[in-house]
C-alpha cells in the first residue's frame, strides 16, 4: 500500500497547474495518468496552433515563450514537458484509477492498473480529479458510426488526399480539418445542423473557407445531419429529403464530454442541469476531501473551461487544503 497526501488524477495542463500550486503550499502530490502527459493536447491535430496567446496557457507563473503570436501543439507539448521535468512533478504515467473508496478512517484507497494489467493501491487524505474529456467523444448514435471508416479525431490531412470526406460539425476544429483536407486534394462536405456559420469560428479563418465554399472547392451542406454511414456513401437529412453521397471517410468532428459516470460512482452529485457539484471556492465536491480541477468541473459546455480558465483551479484547491 502506497501513502500520499494528495493525488491528483489526471496530468493535463489543469492538473498540472494543480500540482505546481500543491507543491508551493507545502505537499508534495502524485499526478496518475492513464496515457502520457498532457495527452489530450498530443491528440490535436499535428500543425495546429493555439486560439490563445502563450501567456493564457502559462502554469505555475513559468513563462511560455514562442516567437509566433499563437503557439503550436508542438510548443506546448514542450513546455508542459518541460515544466513538470524541471519542477519534479510526481507522475506515474500509463497507469489508470479504477476505483477510490471511502475509508472508515478517513481518506481514501484508490485502486488503479498499470499498462501491464497489474493492480496497485494507495491511501490519500486527498483526491483531484482532473480527467478532461478527451476520451469521451459526443457520439452521433446513428448506424454505422462503428465502420472503421468513421474517427471523432483528426490528426493530420495527408491520409485523406483524394478522398471523399464528410465532416461533420461547424466548429473551429470541422473548418480547420476541411480547409487541410483542401489543400491535400481531398474532396470535403461539411455537414452542419446549424443554419449558418458558428460564431465560434476564428474571424481571420472564416472569410478563407466562406472564399472556398463559394469556389466550389469545399461543399458545405448547412441545416442537415448524417443520418446514416454506409461502406461507400452517407445519408443526409435537411428539410429539403434525404440526399446520399459517396464517401470514403467520415470526420465527426463533434466534440467531447467529461467522464461523468466516474464521479457518480464516488457519490459526487449531479446536478439537475447535469453538472458535478462542487463549492466555487474550493473546487471540493459534497464529498469530503475530493476536488475537481479542469473541464471536469464545467457546467454546461465542456469548452467553457480551457487551460486559460482551469489551470486556476488548483490554487484554490491549495488554499483550502493549506488551510487545513
């Protein structure tokens, strides 16, 4: 049985940022990661840039620094990287919590598995949860969503060069993927349920793809939904009917939820509206000595907390167990 005083779940940005304040009050956290550190930015797209600046993405008051305006996926991995190597940040990574129960005592025993199957145990006072949501894509629950043909990811254009792709979705990351799907050759529908473009979309983006949807280079199919994915082609439903298009590769671009069944599972209570409970203050849940930080603790969106926003959670996770 191995004894801490706090650990957090999670090693993305927000948590972190969590450790970096745990560590300047005084404890001294382990960070347990099912996959690689910061993984969810590793899944972004491999030439994306950041919507923010490098300064709303700093953690533990450590400068980022870019020569670009915007800094690269492949900046930030660095820099979180880097981050925890240089501060010593505790991190078993590959290793994933399946279980925490309540002890008589106090605190908490976690149960978690190793990339090799194999069980481990440890007794905390203190649980961050700080899982993302990454791993849970929005699915479509429409048929064939399971071919292999169909990913809720997009890394890179290449793979698709002369492909019929239908993305679906109308957020920043559906046009980003069309407008490198276009340029690599391939031939791109995007398919929306909104009526009009999002507002979300970067200003400096959205007159390039609105350039090459009235060129005809990039098909954009507004007020529809796929309905169905077969082998060779997709339905899509509009008010107009049912119209089918041969495809060879869906993109459901249709973003991601928190784990919320996880939380249920510890006795963290759901609100009515659907989100976790938790005191703003604080970041403790209604279950003593167990705190959210990150996405998981957003309330209606998922994209309602980023790394601008989430990697301020952990200070006042801190303060209060500094208190304590």
């Amino acid at each position: 049985m191995n004894t801490e005083q706090v650990i957090i779940i999670g090693a993305g940005p927000c948590g972190l940022a969590a450790a970096l304040e745990l560590k300047q009050a005084g404890l001294n956290p382990l960070i347990i990661e099912k996959r690689n550190v910061v993984h969810s930015i590793s899944q972004y797209p491999t030439y994306m840039h950041f919507f923010s600046s490098p300064e709303l993405l700093e953690i533990g008051g450590i400068p980022f620094t870019t020569a670009n305006e915007k800094p690269s996926r492949l900046e930030a991995l660095n820099y979180y990287r880097q981050v925890a190597l240089r501060n010593e940040v505790r991190i078993h990574a590959y290793e994933e919590v399946k279980e925490i129960t309540k002890l008589s005592g106090g605190g908490y025993e976690l149960r978690s598995e190793d990339r090799y199957g194999e069980s481990l145990l440890y007794q905390t006072d203190y649980v961050v949860i700080a899982t993302g949501y990454f791993d849970h894509p929005n699915r479509l629950g429409i048929p064939g969503e399971e071919l292999d043909k169909v990913t809720h990811f997009f890394r890179e254009a290449h793979p698709y060069t002369g492909m019929k792709v239908a993305i679906i979705g109308g957020s920043n990351s559906a046009i980003d993927a069309a407008l490198e799907l276009e340029r690599v050759g391939a031939v791109v529908t995007v398919v929306y349920r909104g009526t009009d473009y999002s507002s979300s979309i970067k200003p400096w983006v959205k007159p390039i793809f609105e350039s090459l949807v009235a060129k005809g280079r990039i098909a954009i199919r507004f007020g529809s939904r796929v309905v169905r994915i077969e082998e060779r082609q997709v339905h899509v439903e509009s008010k107009e009917g049912t119209e089918t298009l041969p495809n060879d590769f869906v993109l459901a671009l249709t973003g991601f939820h928190p784990d919320r069944e996880f939380l249920t599972r510890i006795g963290v209570r759901i609100e009515p509206e659907g989100y976790p409970f938790f005191h703003e203050e604080s970041m403790e849940t209604n279950v003593p000595g167990i705190f959210l930080a990150g996405v998981v603790a957003s309330k209606r969106e998922a994209n309602e907390i980023f790394i601008e926003t989430g990697r301020f959670h952990g200070r006042r996770i801190a303060a209060r167990l500094a208190g304590d």
